[in-house]
C-alpha cells in the first residue's frame, strides 16, 4: 500500500509505503518505508513468522 501527500503550496512531499516482503530467515516480514520524496527515507523491516501473525499485530 502506498499513500502519497503532495502539496507544492506548502512544499509537501511525502509518503508512506507497507508491505508484505518474504525473508530468507523467516516466513516473511513488514517492510515499512516513508520520508520526502527524492530525499532521505527511513526503512523499518519487522519479521513475522506467516503473514496472518503480522495481520494480528498492531505497529506503531
């Protein structure tokens, strides 16, 4: 899922992404990217061991 926020008025660029990604470890894990687009981006990976227990989990 992506969500985009553009607002040139007040020079606003920015977005959020969450996905499901499969890892090598474990059965996959909650890749979480956001920041300004075209600048720094902050990455959070969370592993999980099935997608359903990730479903069941609140991230904050």
């Amino acid at each position: 899922m992506l969500l985009d926020r553009d607002d040139p008025a007040q020079n606003q660029h920015r977005f959020y992404e969450i996905r499901w990604q499969a890892t090598l470890l474990d059965a996959g894990a909650v890749v979480r990217t956001w920041g300004r687009k075209g600048g720094l981006q902050r990455l959070q990976v969370t592993p999980f061991d099935t997608l359903e227990a990730a479903g069941r989990t609140e991230l904050v």
